[in-house]
C-alpha cells in the first residue's frame, strides 16, 4: 500500500514539474507589425515592449508584437488583460501562450533569463551599413560593415497652439557606440573615439 502510494505521489509530482518545466510564457498582446521599427514606435506610445515572434514556436514568425509579460500564467494574463481592456486603445489585446522560448538562458550572466534577453532585443534597433573603407585613418582600411545600435525614446516638445506636452517616438543611438565586421575575415571591432 505504501508502494502505490509514493508512486502515486511521485507520479503526480513529476507530472506537475513536467508542466512547470516545459510550461509557456504567456503575454498580452495590444499590438503586432510587420517591421521592428513600427512596434518599436507603438511601444513608445502605449507602453509595454516589443517582441520578436520568431523567438517563441507558438507565435506567428517574422512578426513583432508589443507585449505585457511574460505571466507565468494564464489567470495572471488574463488579469492584465482585463485591467488593459478597460482602455479602448486595448480592445483588441489579447493573452497568447507563446511557448517556450528559443533563447537559451544566461547568456552573458546567469541572471539573464530569455525573457529578459527577448526584451533587451525588442528595445534596441540595429542598422547595418556597408562602408568602403579607407576614407579616413579612424576606420577600418578596407571594405566593412557598421553596427549602430539605437532604441527607441519618446522626445517631449510643447505645442504652441494650445501649450500642451506632446510626445513623439524618436530613435536615440546608445552612447556604446557601434561595431565594424571586416568584410574579408569577418571580425568585429568595437568601434572606439579616435583622436586622428
């Protein structure tokens, strides 16, 4: 009797740990486009971050939807998603169980979780651009690409009609600076200030 009974309760247990384990990170959804830069400026204005779908396998891929979470459940979702429907800018939101992430954890620290490091990714822009090289004795003296990192900011300015605040998305540079990938071996330098 007491055989069946722990392996009763040993199977209920691993049952419940196999769902934790493997359970899906649920968001609100209030938003999702096409490009990075538009759910960028969306999640500026209304708040929440931006997620690339391509990082979970229940999403719809090559989309970015502005998000609220991750909740580790659906009732803590759908509590949220109550408070924000409250709002008619949110009529639309919904809870979606992504799944479980594509990224790998601790990445860089141990305290990086995925869900920090798909949120870290949603807020920063990159922009790559194809240089000659060569032009001047601060860069790399042959062909490379740049790496400007840039996230997006609200810029505050006043209206002169009626004297009010306004609000606008603007994209601001990180002061980190950029990264140069020599095309011919594919290295990356940190592009630092250079006094020539």
């Amino acid at each position: 009797m007491k055989t069946r009974l722990v392996s009763l309760v040993l199977c209920v247990v691993s049952v419940g740990c196999a769902e934790m384990a493997f359970a899906g990170d649920f968001y609100v959804v209030t938003a999702t486009e096409k490009s990075h830069e538009s759910a960028q400026k969306t999640a500026a204005n209304t708040g929440g971050w931006v997620l690339d779908t391509d990082l979970y396998p229940k999403l719809q891929p090559g989309l970015y939807s502005v998000v609220r979470g991750p909740f580790g459940g659906k009732p803590a979702a759908d509590a949220e998603l109550a408070s924000l429907k409250a709002v008619a800018e949110f009529k639309d939101a919904y809870v979606a169980d992504a799944g479980v992430s594509r990224l790998p954890a601790g990445v860089g620290s141990p305290q990086l979780s995925p869900q920090i490091l798909a949120a870290l990714l949603g807020e920063l822009d990159v922009k790559v651009s194809d240089e000659a090289g060569g032009k001047n004795p601060c860069e790399p003296q042959e062909p490379y690409q740049r790496v400007q990192l840039s996230y997006m900011s609200l810029e505050r300015s006043m209206d002169k009609s009626t004297g009010t605040p306004t609000f606008a998305p603007k994209l601001r540079p990180l002061d980190l600076g950029a990264f140069w990938v020599i095309k011919k071996t594919g290295a990356i330098v940190r592009m630092r200030a250079c006094a020539e």
